[in-house]
C-alpha cells in the first residue's frame, strides 16, 4: 500500500512506474513553491528553471529534473522551509538528500533513485551568521578607504552565484556572456541590489591559451568589435562597466583597445582593466577615448585557499588605507566566498568602506 502513495496522491499512474511524468513533476513543483510562499510571503523570491535530459538525433529532449531557487528575506525561515519540503517528500514517497555550501542550501528530491527536484534556498549573510552586516558603522561616502570588490567568472554555475549574491556587503558582479544563466543571474544581481558588469571575453596569449566561442580578438575592426560586444549586451541586462575575461593579447593591443573604447564611451560605461597582462595599454586607451576606467590592484584567490585570500583581502585593505581606495577581484569559489564572509566585516569593522567599482573609476 505504501508503494502507491506517490501514484495516489497525484492521481496518476499505478504502483509499477519507474519513472516521474512531466505533470506530476509539475504537480509537486506547485507545492514547494506553494509551501515556500506561504513561509516566506511576498518578499520571497522563487525562479524554476526545469532541465531537459539531452536526446539522441531527432528524438525530442525529455523532462528531467525541476531546479527550484528560493530567495529567502530571513535565514530564520530555512529550518521552516526545510520541514515543509521534508513533508511534501514523505507524503509523495520521495527521498529528500540535504547539500550545503557557502550557506546555499540545496535539498534533491528523488524517486527509485532519479532526481526529480533540486530546491536550492538562499538567504542573506548577515542574517545566516546573526548579524546585520549592514549595521557595521561605516565612513560616510567618500571618506576612508575604499575597497571594490569585483566577482567575475559569474554565470557557468547557479549555485556559486547564488552563494556570492547571498553575502550581505556590496560586489560588482561580472557576467560573463552567451551563457545559458548569464540573462538570469544579471538580472538576480540587479534585483538584490549589487552591481551587474560585463566580464567581456578576449583573446589570451599563445596557441595553446583556451578561447571562448565569441571574444574580442586581435585584427577586428569598430564594426566587428560594436556587432560583438552589443551581441553579449543583449545576454547581460543591468550593464554598468566592462572588465576583461582573459585578453593578454588583445589588451595589449593598441589597434583592437582603440576600437572598443569609443563603443564603451558611447553606451555609458566604465572600464576596469583585469591586467592579465603586465603589458596592458586597456587603461590608458580608455582615458584617451573619455571613458571612466580603472585597474584592478589585487588578485584575491590566484591560490584558492580561504588563509591565502584572506591575507589579500587584508593586503588589499593596507592598500586601500595608504591610497585611499583599491580595487579587488576574486572568483565564485568555494574558498572565496568562504574568506569573503569571514574577513570583509572585519574589514568594514576596521574602517574599510565597501564599495562599487563604478565609484572608484575616474
């Protein structure tokens, strides 16, 4: 009797089914984010992004697993929330498994051992570690050391953004473009406040050096570089500044720097030059062409241990305090969120005023 229970309360199918349907799938989709609204309310925020199981030629792609992302206003909710997907899985006769990185929590939902959902819940850091983050005394603006620090690489995994966009300080979020979660996690950034770059992709040093499908590249003319950079607008909303994703080779050169500054110029946006090459003429040809730019100082996780960046976290604050303002960058890795959590209200504690990067481009 208990191996009907799924089939039963879906009123679908018979005991034997080895397989989830599209519509039940739907069916307990409509409950998690039923359950999650009436935890949470309005303030929730809840995005479903089902998958496709990939199908031999000619054969269409065939439901696979619902992807349930839960913004939630208080970490207090969770445990509540956590009870009620427990609920809705034991009352459909599914397993529920349990996941939790950087404070995202991820709960699997599965049946006879496929994976039908995946809920992952996310909160704001400060409430996560019991603190409000944002009631740390700060500088008023434009006094102290300022400190920007920008994630880019954003945009190949949902999880590692929503973990960077749970931390209760600001960042500038740099998307990388022409992905499948590009648009989505622009826009998710935008609406929680952080600020959305471009982390426009070109080209690196080297035959060997690992190209993306659509990059600025060595030789293009102001009509190729325009059509590709509005190309990757389009897959990024909420654009206020460009970085450089890689580009050794293309930010050392002047021809390919003097094309793209004039379109930065005229859509309204700064630059930041990454220096991935000590050879880099990005900045200065974007002064040259009147458009806001700046440079980053510091690089947080060239070695991906939470000690590691956390020692450049503090380095980039010692440079903030004897220049008045710094620029960081780091990437969506486990370590770095974790360093970023621990040591940034310290840092504020201290004096260091987080900032965008767009108030530190001159």
């Amino acid at each position: 009797m208990a191996g009907c229970v799924f089939a039963l309360a879906l009123s679908l199918g018979g005991c034997g089914k080895k397989t989830v349907s599209k519509s039940e799938l739907r069916i307990v989709t409509g409950e998690i984010v039923s359950a999650s609204q009436k935890i949470a309310g309005r303030k929730a925020a809840i995005e479903i992004r089902p998958e496709l199981i990939s199908a031999k030629t000619g054969i269409p792609a065939q439901a696979g697993a619902d992807n349930i992302y839960v913004s939630l206003p208080d970490a207090r909710e969770g445990a509540t929330l956590k009870s009620a997907l427990a609920e809705i899985a034991r009352r459909h006769e599914l397993t529920m498994s349990e996941a939790d990185s950087s404070g995202v929590a991820r709960y699997d939902f599965s049946f006879r051992g496929e994976r039908t959902h995946s809920i992952h819940v996310v909160s704001p850091l400060g409430s996560r570690y019991g603190r409000a983050v944002a009631a740390v005394p700060k500088p008023p603006n434009g006094a102290g050391p300022r400190l920007a620090i920008i994630i880019d690489d954003i945009g190949y995994d949902r999880a590692a953004a929503d973990s960077v966009l749970a931390l209760g300080f600001p960042l500038t979020v740099s998307v990388l473009p022409h992905l499948p979660l590009s648009s989505d996690v622009a826009e998710e950034a935008y609406r929680r406040g952080d600020q959305v770059m471009l982390h426009l992709p070109m080209q690196s040093e080297g035959e060997s050096a690992k190209t993306e499908d659509v990059e600025l590249r060595v030789g293009m003319r102001a009509g190729e570089v325009n059509s590709i950079l509005a190309g990757m607008l389009d897959t990024v909303p909420h654009v206020v500044g460009v970085n450089n994703h890689q580009g050794s080779l293309a930010t050392s050169d002047p021809t390919l720097m003097a094309e793209l500054m004039p379109e930065l110029r005229e859509r309204g946006l700064f630059f930041i030059d990454s220096r991935t090459e000590a050879k880099t003429v990005a900045y200065g040809a974007a002064k040259r062409a009147g458009v806001r730019a700046g440079s980053r100082n510091v690089f947080l996780d060239d070695t991906a241990s939470r000690e590691s960046i956390i020692a450049q976290l503090q380095l980039a604050a010692k440079d903030a305090q004897r220049d008045g303002s710094t620029i960081a960058i780091g990437h969506p890795r486990p370590a770095t969120i974790a360093a970023l959590a621990e040591e940034v209200p310290r840092l504020e504690a201290g004096g260091i005023q987080l900032v965008f990067a767009s108030d530190l481009v001159r």
